[in-house]
C-alpha cells in the first residue's frame, strides 16, 4: 500500500477504535470539562477532586503519562475524570456531534514548537478552535497557559480575531494547580476565551 494511504488507513482505525472507547464515556454528563494535551495529569487530577459534580475529560497522545495520571485517580478514588489516548485532531472526528463541553476546557503548556518552520503544529489555530467551538457551549471558558512568550502571542492573536470566541481580559484564572511544565518553567502568562 503507498506511504499516504497506508498513513490514512492508520488513522481511519484510530478513529473507529477511539469512537468505541467514547461510547463508554458519560459524555451526555450535564457538566462536561475537557482538558486536551494533559500530560501527567496533575492538574485535571486536582480540578476533577475540587469539582466534582462536574465530569472531566483528560485527553494526551502518550499512553505511559495517561496511565500514571489513571494511577494517580484511581488510588484517590476520584471516579469524576477520564483518561483518554488520542490526539486533539482524532478526538473531535471521533467525538458524537451531540456533545457540548460547558464545563471548562483546558490547554496548559501545549507543545510550543519553538522553531519557525514547526510553527504550523502548534495546535491553536482557526480550524482547531472552530471544532474546539463546534463542541462547546454558549460562555464555556477556554483557559490557556504557556511559558512561551511568542506562542502566546500568537495564540492570543489567533482566538482574538475568531468569530466563534471572545477573549475575556478581566476573567478570573478558575483553579490553580502546578504542571509538571508548569514547575519547570521561570514564567508564564494565560488567556481565557468564551465561546460566543
Ligand atoms: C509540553 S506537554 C504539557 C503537559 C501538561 N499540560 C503540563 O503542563 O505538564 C504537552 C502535552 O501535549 C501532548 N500533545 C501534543 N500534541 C497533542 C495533540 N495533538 N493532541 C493531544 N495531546 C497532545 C503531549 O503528549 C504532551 O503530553
């Protein structure tokens, strides 16, 4: 099979596997929060406790960190968060289109691809935050943190000029809880959004 197809083929079953794997996710929960690129997990860990007539979605591409993370939960006996391998771009293709996210959803030290021509990876762009919108209800906050200055900037030009989200200054920072990138880094600035 050629390279592109295979690749296709590849995705296709991630996709129809992951779809299977929702179907067992309280996803019709009435307050549904979605963190995407969690990492270790220590902040939704911490945030499912503080909050827990509300269901948390954990999502990450690297299975040993979601794992750790389940660990963690699992011997807290937090039952309100679930953790999920997939990729931002196969979680929405996947996800039910009668979902809302309407608790809050958070992207904390996405992967900041600090060279110029990486620069397209970074995850915070019109289309991502269009299926992010297509999920979401009217006033749910988009919490984004990052220690790098030019992602941020970026990032904030990026939400402020989409149709679909409304950059909110004056919002409060919901819940803190240190990353583990968050410990590791001097500095770091956030902005908040809410869905129009
Ligand atoms: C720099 S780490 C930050 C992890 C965590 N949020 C923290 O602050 O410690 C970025 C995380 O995003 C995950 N990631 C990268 N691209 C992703 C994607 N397309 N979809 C979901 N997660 C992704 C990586 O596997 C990694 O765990």
């Amino acid at each position: 099979m050629p390279p592109i197809e295979e690749a296709q083929a590849i995705n296709a079953q991630r996709i129809a596997e992951l779809r299977v794997t929702l179907a067992d996710l309280p996803l019709d929960h009435p307050q549904l929060t979605l963190e995407i690129g969690c990492g270790h997990g220590h902040y939704l860990a911490a945030y499912a406790e503080k909050n827990p007539a509300e269901h948390s979605i954990a999502i990450d591409i690297i299975k040993e960190r979601l794992e750790k993370a389940a660990r963690k939960t699992d011997r807290a006996g937090v039952t309100n968060v679930s953790w999920l391998r997939a990729s931002a771009e196969h979680f929405f293709e996947a996800l039910p289109s009668e979902v809302r996210f309407n608790g809050r959803i958070f992207i904390l030290f996405p992967d900041p691809w600090p060279k110029r021509k990486h620069g397209k990876n970074r995850l915070i762009k019109p289309d991502f935050l269009h299926a992010l919108a297509t999920f979401t209800r009217t006033g749910t906050e988009l919490c984004f943190r990052t220690d790098h200055d030019p992602y941020f900037a970026e990032a904030l030009a990026v939400v402020s000029d989409h149709p679909e989200w409304n950059v909110t200054p004056d919002a409060e920072w919901p819940f803190e809880q240190r990353t583990v990138f968050e410990a590791r880094a001097d500095s770091h600035q956030s902005w908040i959004a809410r869905r129009a």
